[in-house]
C-alpha cells in the first residue's frame, strides 16, 4: 500500500513561518507557490524558495525594505487584507507571495 504524502493545514504552515527561534532569529523555510497578478494579467508560473524568511524579520534588510504594517513604504501593504506575504530569498530579493497559492510548505503538501 503506498504512503499518502504529508499535508499540513494553511493556517499551520502560516504560524511556522512567522515563528522565531529561541534566539529571536527567524527560523527559514521551503516554500512553493503559483505567481499571479490581476492587474497586469500575468501569473501561472510555478516558483520555489529555499531558505526563505518573512521579510519583517529579516534583519539584515533596513526598515525601509522589510515593509512592515505599512513602516517606511510608500503606502502599507495590507498583508492581511490581501491574503499575502513579503518571502526574502537568501539572495535578498523580495517576493510577494498570495497564500492561496501555497502549494507546498518543507516538503508538505497544503491542505485548507
């Protein structure tokens, strides 16, 4: 009988990725998602970060750059409005990322 893969649910994999360590540090994670955005019709591509953390608690980036509740940008981002997240990559970059296209979280698949 084959194994059924691991799901974790929506609301799980959303908690862990804002969870910090015993030091304050943020702890990375695996994620894999679709791209999409309405206003300029685009979207459907496939994309994974490796090692990625939250951008609010990346502190190598200044404030400006992290984007939190709104601090530093030009407007806020309304994160929980919106249903998305600001993901910073080992290599610096930022990606907005829609958690209703979450497929995946370390490797588990999610379920709402």
């Amino acid at each position: 009988m084959e194994a059924k893969p691991a799901k974790i649910r929506l609301r799980d994999a959303l908690r862990a990725m804002d969870r910090l360590d015993h030091k304050g540090n943020p702890t990375p994670f695996t994620i894999t998602f679709y791209t999409a955005d309405r206003k300029r019709d685009t979207g459907g591509k496939k994309m994974t970060i490796e090692g990625g953390i939250l951008s609010k608690h990346a502190k190598g980036l200044p404030m400006h750059m992290r984007r939190v509740d709104g601090f530093g940008g030009s407007k806020a981002p309304r994160h929980y409005q919106n249903a998305t997240r600001n993901v910073s990559s080992p290599d610096g970059s930022i990606t907005t990322v829609h958690i209703r296209l979450i497929t995946h979280f370390n490797g588990l698949r999610i379920i709402w």
